[in-house]
C-alpha cells in the first residue's frame, strides 16, 4: 500500500482526507474514500490486523471513524516521511530492561496509543439483528456456533371459488403451526442445519358444491428436514454473497411426501440496506399422494439496520404448486404471493433475538394472513 499518500494526507489535513463520512461508522468504501486509497488495500490492512475494522456478517466490514483518526494520528506522529523508503508503521518508546545492560532493548516492548481488540471480542458469538432476519438466505453466526430457532404461527386461509385446494368450492381454514429449528456453523463457508417435526393444528370448514357444510380439525406432526448450505462466493466490493443449499424433508406419519429441496440466493449489503433473493425447487421423491405436488418458490426483500440490534425486513414471496385431488386424477397449479415483513430485535443482553412478523396474501381467490413471532439463540466460542 501507498503508506506515504496516507502520511500526506494527515499532515496536510485536508477536508478531503477527513470530511464526513455520514456518521461515526464506515463502510469499507468510504473508508478508501476517505483515504484516497483503493477498497482492496483498506481491506488487506484490516484483515492483516493494521486498521481497526470489524466485519459484520454479510453486511461487510464496518470502520470507526474515531478509530481510524486515531491510527492515523498515530502514524503520522511516530516518524516523517524519508527518501529511503516507505514510513515505518508507528512504535512505542523502547524502554531499558532492567535486567540486561543500559541502553538495550527490552524483550518485549509494548505498542502505545489505541487499544486493539482482538477478533474473538470484534465478531460476538450473537449475531446481529440483520444476520438474524437473512438467516433463511445466509449463513448464521460465526464458525463453531450453534443456532436454535424457535417459532409460533397463526395463519387463516380464504379460499374464493376459484381455490385450487377445493377445485371449484370455497374453503376457509385455520392454522396453528409450531417448530423448532437448529444450525451449526461448521467453518466460514459451511452450515449445517435441521428442522424438527413441528405440531401442526388446522381447524377446516368448506362449502361444497351441494351446500352442505363440513368442519373438521385436525392435528399432526410435520416432517423432519436436514440440510447443508455453504457459501459458493463470498461478497465483495461490487460483488454479492452467493449461497447454495439442499436439504432432505423425511415424512413423519402417513400422507406426507418425501421433497428434496436446492436453494440458491444472492445477498448484498449497500449500507445501511441489504438486499437478498432467492430461489427454491422442491421435488417430490417417489409416488405423488394427495395434496401438494412440486413446488417452486422464488423471493425479494431487502433488510434495514436500524443498529446491530434493531432491524426492518420486508420480502415478497411467490409461490407455485402442483396439487392433486384424493383420486389423483385431477391436477391443478396454483400461484400464491405473500408479502412478509419482520421487525428482528434484541431480547435484553441475553443474546436472544425476537423476530415478530406479519404476512399478508396478494391474491384474489386465495388469500391468507399469518402472524408469528421466532426467537433466535445463537452461542458459540
């Protein structure tokens, strides 16, 4: 790096090199802007541990302002500029060992000026609020920590005369839907993760073609979901996080299919909004029963930071299935929109995050509306 353009540009200490960047934190670009500097250089002195900076999931690296002033002062104090060579990083005073003959160096001598944290107290085991709304698109935590996700759903349907669930009735439904999901960050590129038989209970009335009326409930386990996702790109200046998972959804009682599931999803940060999409193929593996065949889904949203424990997360979500009637004679597809949004937030200090949301049907003959909350309990090293 061109350390001498950076030593010029505290001594002359222009607007330019100290202006405002918009508040007391920067992204890696403005950062380089900042310092007149290319992004990848910044970048390469943070990882090497030269310039504080912290990296916060997808959202990229963050700089405080404070403390880069502060490592510039301390380089531009610690020696000028010479003819020789590039300027030397900044030192401490060496001090005299008391133990070995005056005017020699210590064994060990100890940096002066700012205190620099070391990675493990920069990355905290948590994570932040905007990690936790993209946890569905990206990976969650950091490398040896364990995630548990525990949610609670209310959703009613309204299905008109032209639901597909009722080919040509009309149907509407309750659904209590409970479940618990876990995740293990095996490195910085891998996640594994399962989904545990939740409790579903759905109350269902429908209006036949002869009139009659018909209610019943009832109540079940839903099937248990293995999976791997892992990171195919990471993000970069320019460049989105790219991510690919596949998991194994396994019946647990009869009626239900066996789905393998690949999703592919891009996130990027643009400070201080993040923006995500995804893509999703469920296949169903062996014989078709009743009920839902093969699904597509696709999704778009952005998240916005308020603060590391304050996030907005809004998606729009679109949906097309294959479903069968009991005798599996007639085939219908249907086409669902959803438009999602979620407010995660931190519980106290306790490392919990609490992800209340609404979900609204964009349909005309068959909408829906669902509110549920998640808690999310990340720990690690």
């Amino acid at each position: 790096m061109n350390k001498k353009a950076i030593f010029l540009a505290v001594l002359t200490g222009s607007s330019a090199a100290f202006g405002d960047s918009g508040g007391p934190v920067m992204t890696l670009d403005e950062a380089a802007n900042w310092l007149k500097v290319p992004a990848a250089e910044v970048q390469a002195l943070i990882e090497k541990g030269e310039l504080p900076g912290r990296q916060i999931g997808s959202a990229g690296w963050r700089i405080e302002k404070a403390a880069l002033a502060n490592w510039l002062t301390a380089f531009a104090t610690a020696a000028p500029p010479t003819a020789q060579g590039n300027v030397p990083a900044p030192t401490a005073p060496v001090a005299t060992d008391p133990a070995g003959a005056p005017g020699q160096a210590p064994a060990k001598a100890e940096v002066q000026g700012p205190a620099r944290k070391s990675d493990a107290d920069l990355r905290s085991s948590s994570p932040t609020a905007e990690e936790t709304a993209l946890r569905g698109v990206a990976l969650l935590g950091k490398p040896g920590s364990f995630s548990l996700d525990a949610s609670l759903a209310y959703t009613f349907n309204d299905a008109g005369s032209r639901g597909f669930a009722t080919f040509g009735g009309r149907s509407e439904s309750d659904i209590l839907h409970a479940a618990v999901g876990a995740s293990y960050r095996l490195n910085e590129s891998t996640q594994v993760y399962a989904t545990l038989p939740g409790l579903r209970s759905q109350t269902k009335e429908e209006d036949v073609s002869t009139g009659d009326v018909t209610g019943r409930r009832s109540a079940g386990w839903q099937p248990f979901a293995l999976g791997v996702r892992r990171i195919l790109i990471p993000e970069k200046v320019g460049v989105p996080q790219v991510a690919a998972s596949i998991d194994l959804t396994v019946p647990t009682q009869e009626g239900q299919q066996r789905r393998l599931g690949v999703d592919l999803s891009m996130v990027k940060s643009l400070d201080p909004v993040t923006v995500f999409a995804s893509v999703r193929s469920d296949r169903v593996i062996g014989p078709t029963l009743n009920g839902p065949g093969n699904r597509l889904t696709a999704g778009f949203g952005y998240v916005y930071a308020l603060n590391d424990t304050l996030a907005v997360a809004t998606s729009v979500i679109a949906r097309v299935e294959d479903a069968s009637d009991a005798a599996a004679a007639n085939w219908r597809r249907s086409k669902r929109f959803d438009l999602k949004l979620g407010l995660p937030t931190s519980f106290g200090k306790s490392g919990f995050y609490v992800e209340p949301y609404l979900s609204f049907g964009l349909n005309q003959s068959n909408s829906s509306t669902s509110i549920g909350v998640s808690l999310v309990k990340t720990v690690g090293p």
